[in-house]
C-alpha cells in the first residue's frame, strides 16, 4: 500500500506543476501555487527514508505515512482540477464534448472515461472507439498531443459499436487483433500467439500469469530481506477459478477471474485494448497470509543472457542466468516501472503500477506481488490490495517496441472533462512542450524556481546519443541551458521555426529555462 501510494504521489506531483505551469503562462491572473507544491514535493521525499518506504518500518508510521500520502493526493488533484479548470475557460470549440488533458512528455493513446450522457464521440468527424453504459462514456482518446490537450466532439450512435475482439462465452478465447489468446481453468495462459510477428510469446507446453506463493522466512530482518532459498519452497496457485466475461466492446475485452486460496481471495481482471498491444491485470487482493511471498511468472520463449530493468532516468542489465556467484546472488532485482527481455527483433517486457521487485532467469519473467513478514509489524501487508501490472510483447527490443513510453501512460491515465461549446482564445489541440525524437522523455514542466520562466526537464532513455529539437511556446523569447539547480549553464537561444536544436548523450538529463514574452 505504502509503494501504490509512492509511485501515485511521484507522478500525482508531476502533473500539477504541468497545469499549474500551463495556466500561468496563459497570463490569465491565475497564481501557480509554489508553496503548496513544494510541500507535497517534501512529504513525498520524506516518505521514501528508510525504513519507510521499504515497508520495514513500525505499523504505527505507516498509519503517518498513509494520512501524509493522503494530504498529497488530495492536494495535487486540487492543484490540478483548478489549474484545468483555467485553462479550459479558455478553449475554443464549436460544439459540446470532452477536452483531454495529456500530461506526458509525448503523443499517445489512451483510454479515458467521463460522465455524460452522450452515446458516441469524434475527432474531427472520425468516429471513435467507445462505450457508453449508466452515464459513463469510455473511449479511446486519439493522437493526444505531447503536455498539452484535444477536444473531442460528442456525437450519436445510431447502434451498439462492433466489438474489437471475439471471447468465447466462457472467457477462455479471445482474438484480438493484436493476439490469439486461451485461458485454463485457474486464469493462466495456455497460449498467447503474437499474430503480428507470427510466434508464440510463450514457451512451449508453459503457462503465463501464473501466481507462484513461496515460503518466506529470512535467517534474519524479517521484513528486510528475501533469502536466496526463498524459491526451495514453491506452490503454484492452480485451483479452479470463475471466469465470466464482464466487457467485450469496442473499448476494451476484460475476463474477470476469481479465486480463492489458502487463507486469502483475489479477483483479477484481464484487460486487451484495440490501440495497444499492452495487455492488462488488474488486480484485487484479499491477503492474509504469513510468511508467504506471492509472484506472477510469465515463461516467455525469448532468448536472451541479460534483461533490461527500468531505473530513474535510466535502465540497467542484469545477467539472467546464475553462472558464477556474482550472477547468483543477484536473484532478485530493483525496478521502476518495467522490465524487458528482447532477443535480436523481438521481445516482451513486464509493466506494473506499483511493484519494484523482479527476476528474470532462463526466460522465466517473473514480478514480485506480495510478502507477509512479521517483525517489527506484526500485521505487515495484510489486508486489501489493489494494483496494476501488464504484459507487453513487442517486436525489436525495449526501444523500437515502446516499452518506456508504455511504462509512463499505465501509470499515468489523462484527464478527461466535458465541455460546452464555447469562444475562446484557445485552439482546439495544443501542444505546451515536446521532443521530436522518441528516445529521449520529458520529465518535468514546472515554473522556475525563482519565479521566472518555465523549467523543463528532459532525459535520454534509450542509452544512446541524440540529435533532438525541443518545441516551445510560440509565446517564447529564449531558452537557455541549465543546471539541475536551474543555474545557467549555456548560452541563450532564440526559438527559430518553434524549436531549439539540442544534443544529449546517453542517459543523460538535462534542464532548460523558457523565457516567456
């Protein structure tokens, strides 16, 4: 609960100053509320001391931590919902629909959900992808522009939208056009055939999603450490399940598996989308286990001796065999948002919302879900869970096969709010900031520390050196290079034909100050 509530206020603070910084630029009279970010910046960092964030901490800080984490969210949406609140007063439209706010650092899309009472929605008279059920309209929100936002135009539909996908009516087949897909009677994949690259994602005669529960007791530090022994003691989670179809639209396929186990319950919703190969389990927990370690294993037929794990501006490669000492030792890996096993032109990478453990050894992916230690807290993650993790097969490696840009947008859904026709200065797409080359992220949009210009920071993420144009604000009178204190490193550049030409070496960030008009 403690990590969700981490990863949620990490990019929850990454927003505002997005919108905050957006609203002002519009010198509209609205005031960017630097004081407040601050403070969720600092609560948010506090929260990631030891033995806070590791989950090795009292019972009784993580009753703090919990009404802490609770105070940022709350504050950010605030933040957040005025910010847009602004900034859509503004826009120009025609006719009613919804304004989708994307504040990534690049082009996507993505699934949003609003209340209305419209039965379809367009994108300049383009139809799209939707589902509309008790006042809620679901669809895929096309071609979002990168930091910036589009309006959609609601529209009729004179009959029920075609489904993107064909499932049995016990939920054990589905076709997609993305996959070939079966289910046992547990949940697991007994097959997942990748139609594009024409090959089977998982090893022969294996299953996926499979729920693998370990004996967990560490000689010493409970709640610390995981043994390298952990996995003598494995039990897969094979029992019967109830599976029933829940959605088959033209939005998404979700199969609702439920089960039950040892002392605990879990209803998981498996999730195939038509404008994404990422396939998504959504997943509940009752847990109420005790020195038990829960992992999800995906055996992928993809040969490779070293896997790609995510870290902040960055990734790493670990060995995925246990050859020498050194290897063995490293059975258990930190990771951000994803990890990724690629041969040469094809691989598959494992995406999560809120999980920061994984091993990959002999093409076995597995993600680490829960652990019921007791010392020092006797009650450590008992209880209810919710979280998010994905399968992504791709084809090329986790570069070529989007596997960063899909790590940001599953734990980062856009903003979407309805809107009446209106006048307004502003056009119907905007994009605030953005980078023309697809290695390198937009990280951060924020008003300068010191109170003048705009501060945006950006990293390369694919491990190589790039020639890219950052695109500014048309409003913009220079752009200068800064340090990460945001101290001018550079010399001032004037924006020519709406960019400024800049190069970066692997993995490196950097940070430019926007001079507005």
């Amino acid at each position: 609960r403690n990590k969700r509530a981490n990863r949620a206020a990490e990019f929850a603070n990454l927003t505002p100053e997005t919108a905050a910084a957006l609203a002002e630029s519009l010198r509209t009279g609205y005031a960017y509320p630097a004081a407040a970010l601050h403070r969720n910046w600092e609560l948010t960092l506090l929260n990631q001391f030891h033995d806070i964030l590791p989950g090795s901490a009292l019972g009784e800080v993580y009753a703090v931590s919990q009404q802490q984490y609770g105070e940022i969210l709350a504050s950010d949406a605030r933040i957040t919902d005025d910010a847009l609140h602004t900034v859509t007063a503004l826009i120009k439209t025609d006719r009613p629909g919804v304004v989708v706010f994307n504040q990534l650092g690049f082009a996507r899309d993505t699934v949003v959900r609003v209340a209305c009472g419209a039965a379809g929605i367009t994108d300049g008279g383009h139809p799209l992808p939707c589902h509309a059920e008790n006042g809620m309209l679901t669809f895929v929100a096309q071609n979002l522009p990168a930091k910036g936002w589009r309006h959609y135009r609601f529209a009729g539909c004179a009959s029920a939208p075609v489904p993107f996908a064909q499932v049995s009516e016990d939920g054990r087949r589905i076709t997609t056009p993305f996959y070939e897909a079966e289910l046992d009677a547990c949940g697991a994949f007994t097959r997942l055939y990748d139609i594009a690259a024409r090959r089977e994602v998982l090893k022969p005669g294996a299953r996926g999603n499979v729920f693998q529960m370990f004996e967990d007791r560490p000689d010493n530090y409970d709640a610390w450490n995981l043994e390298q022994y952990y996995s003598e003691h494995m039990w897969e989670l094979d029992g019967p399940a109830e599976l029933s179809v829940e959605e088959n639209s033209a939005v998404r396929c979700c199969v609702l598996v439920k089960r039950a186990f040892s002392r605990s319950a879990m209803e998981q919703r498996i999730v195939f989308y038509p404008h994404t190969r990422r396939i998504d389990f959504i997943t509940h927990v009752d847990w109420h286990e005790e020195h038990a370690l829960l992992k999800a294993a995906f055996p992928v037929d993809v040969y490779a001796t070293r896997a790609r794990y995510d870290i902040q501006f960055g990734s790493i490669e670990r060995d995925t065999h246990r050859n020498t000492s050194w290897d063995a030792a490293r059975f258990e890996v930190c990771a951000h948002k994803w990890a990724d096993l690629s041969e040469a032109g094809y691989g598959v990478a494992l995406l999560n919302d809120c999980k920061y453990g994984c091993d990959i050894h002999d093409g076995v992916m597995r993600l680490s879900l829960l652990r019921a230690p007791t010392h020092p807290n006797p009650n450590a993650d008992r209880g209810a869970h919710t979280f998010t993790y994905a399968l992504l097969p791709h084809e090329g490696d986790y570069r070529t096969g989007g596997v960063v840009r899909e790590g940001y947008a599953l734990n980062c859904p856009a903003y979407a709010r309805p809107l009446a026709a209106q006048d307004g200065p502003l056009p119907e797409s905007y994009s605030f900031v953005s980078v023309d080359a697809p290695g390198v992220v937009v990280e951060a949009v924020k008003r300068a520390e010191d109170g003048n210009g705009i501060i945006v920071r950006l990293y390369e993420a694919w491990g190589m050196r790039t020639r890219a144009v950052l695109s500014v604000p048309g409003s913009t009178r220079a752009v200068t290079p800064c340090t990460a204190m945001e101290d001018a490193c550079g010399e001032a550049a004037v924006p020519e034909n709406g960019g400024i030409p800049f190069q970066i070496r692997p993995f490196e960030f950097k940070t430019f100050r926007i001079e507005l008009a």
